[in-house]
C-alpha cells in the first residue's frame, strides 16, 4: 500500500502498525519521536496497534529543549 511518510510516497506492507514503520525507516531515537497520523498525534502506548492505511500521511516529529548561553 502507498503511503506519506515526512513527505515522501513510500510502498509499505498492508496494515503496518506505527512500530513496524519505525523501525523500517531507521528512525534515530526512537523512545524520543513523536508520530503524527494525518495530522494527529498517536500515543505512544497505540504504537505497536495503530494499523496505517492507504494514503495515511505520517510524519516523525522531535522536540527539542534549548536554552540560552
């Protein structure tokens, strides 16, 4: 199935969960990522259920702390 993956079509395996997708993308620190699901947040504790679908559009997302110096 076709898939947008941080804005890129991709041919992904039918009913792959947000987990799966994680780790095929190589995803760097993935106990930090944050995922968006046709522009909503997916809980983390839904990651390994969340079946993707056709056309999905999903993007991985990373807060970042800064300071001053």
């Amino acid at each position: 199935m076709k898939i947008t993956v941080s804005g890129e079509n991709k041919e992904v395996k039918d009913g792959i969960t947000i987990s799966e997708l994680i780790s095929q993308e190589n995803v760097e620190t993935p106990e930090y990522v944050s995922v968006s699901v046709n522009e909503e947040f997916a809980q983390k504790s839904d990651f390994d259920t969340t079946h993707l679908k056709e056309g999905d559009v999903v993007e991985f997302l990373y807060f970042m702390g800064g300071g001053c110096m």
